[in-house]
C-alpha cells in the first residue's frame, strides 16, 4: 500500500475513494492527523496531511517521527511525498514539477532521528542517496505516460522555515549547489530511510527563490495560490498513475 504525504497545495487527494480514517498513537506523539485511508486508481492508498488537514502546523512543529512511524505501523510499502518549493534554477519556474535526488539539509533543532542514544545502540543509515531510486523512475514513468512534463533531478535545500529566505540566503544556497529550496522535506527523508521505507518526492515549484526571476524585488504570494491549484491538478494525476503501475 503505497503512502501520500501532501504539503502545501496538496492537503487532501480529492479522487481519493476514502474508506476509513484511523487516529494514529505513536511513542513520539500524534501525527499530523488522522490516516486517510482509500483507493486511488483502485489501488489501496493511505493519505496524511503534513501540515494537519486545516494547514495548521508550520514546517518546524511537524511531527516528522510521529508521521513516519504512524505510516509504517499502518504497513504502507512506499511513501510518496508531494511538497511546494522555490525554484532556484532559472528552468525550475512556477509550475514545474520536480523528481529531486539530493538533499541539502539547513534544519535545525528538529527530533531527527529515531535513535537517540540512551538504551538504543547509535544507528547510523546510508544517506548517500537520499531518495529511493526505483520509486523515483516509478514516479517519472507515471508523468510520462500521462504527458506530464517533469524534471529527472535536482538538488533540495531543506531549510528551518517558517520565514522564506532572504535573496543572499538564495545566493548561499545556489553556491552550494542547491535547485530548489523547501522547508519540510527533513528530517522526513531521514526517518523513512530509518525505517526501511523507500521515499522519494515530487516537489512543485510555487514561486521563484528569493531574488530570483519574478521574485527578484519579493515574493509575490496573490500568484502562489493559482499556480499550486493548477499544478497540484497535474500532480494529482501522476499519483493516480503512480497507483495504477503498482
């Protein structure tokens, strides 16, 4: 059973054929909100909201292990996490969708992992790459039999948030190598690694970075709600395809 984790944009999956929702106990707290289970394509789905199903928990306070750990216990296969970004690269405008492969992690102060000493041995994970490959083709070869044009890579910066960043933070992050920038998308990466869970991401570019193409002067957020209405229509779906190939 595959797992979506919607963002901003994306705080329920309206083609969801929803049969049950379950409120999640886990050891480190409550998760976001309830699971949502159904069917998508026919196919059996569990949909969680990142930031709580009234977009009411901001990208610092996010249970990330709660979420992780609610998700693994409901026994999904896979975790498929839908999020809005900035676009850093000039390519990567209002819009485009994006299948990123790295990570950059900026975060700070946020319960990052489930092993953290004390009775537990230290657990280290391989994080070389940070997102399940298979998953990320699986997701590719959904947009293209769909026609949906998506980008194949791209660098994450996952920053503290829940301020955007300022136009030299832009320039930092573009200099370390970074094609977008985002604010949710550690430790949830981490964690589902820690678990065994294959993650991978598709990330919608709200708005151009700070500094960068229309944003050059400020962000200009009248324009940010009616990209993500049309984008996450397109995201929408990929994910139904997504559940169809499964």
């Amino acid at each position: 059973m595959l797992a979506i984790i919607g963002g901003t944009g994306l705080t329920q999956l309206s083609t969801l054929e929803i049969t049950r929702r379950e409120v999640a106990r886990t050891p480190y707290g409550e998760p976001s909100g309830a699971l949502t289970f159904g069917k998508l394509a026919e196919k059996p789905v569990v949909f969680l909201a990142r930031h709580g199903y009234g977009h009411t928990i901001p990208p610092h306070q996010v249970n990330y292990r709660a979420n992780i750990w609610a998700l693994k216990h409901a026994k999904v296969s896979a975790i498929v996490s839908v999020a809005s970004v900035g676009g850093i690269r000039p390519e990567f405008g209002p819009g485009a969708m994006v299948v990123p492969n790295q990570i950059i992690d900026y975060t700070w102060g946020r319960k990052s992992t489930y092993f953290e000493g004390g009775e537990s041995a230290v657990h280290h994970i391989d994080f070389t790459h940070p997102y399940d490959e298979p998953l990320r083709k699986r997701i590719l070869a959904a947009a293209a039999a769909m026609g949906e044009a998506m980008y194949d890579g791209g660098v994450y910066a996952a920053t503290q948030g829940p301020r955007l960043e300022t136009a030299a933070e832009i320039n930092r992050l573009e200099r370390d190598g970074a094609d977008l920038v985002g604010m949710t998308g550690m430790p949830e990466a981490a964690l589902a690694r820690e678990l065994n869970l294959p993650y991978a991401a598709i990330n919608v570019v709200a708005n151009f970075a700070a500094g960068r193409g229309a944003s050059e002067t400020g962000i200009q957020f009248s324009s940010i709600e009616v990209v993500l209405q049309e984008a996450m229509m397109r995201v929408r779906r990929v994910l139904e395809e997504v559940c169809r190939s499964s």
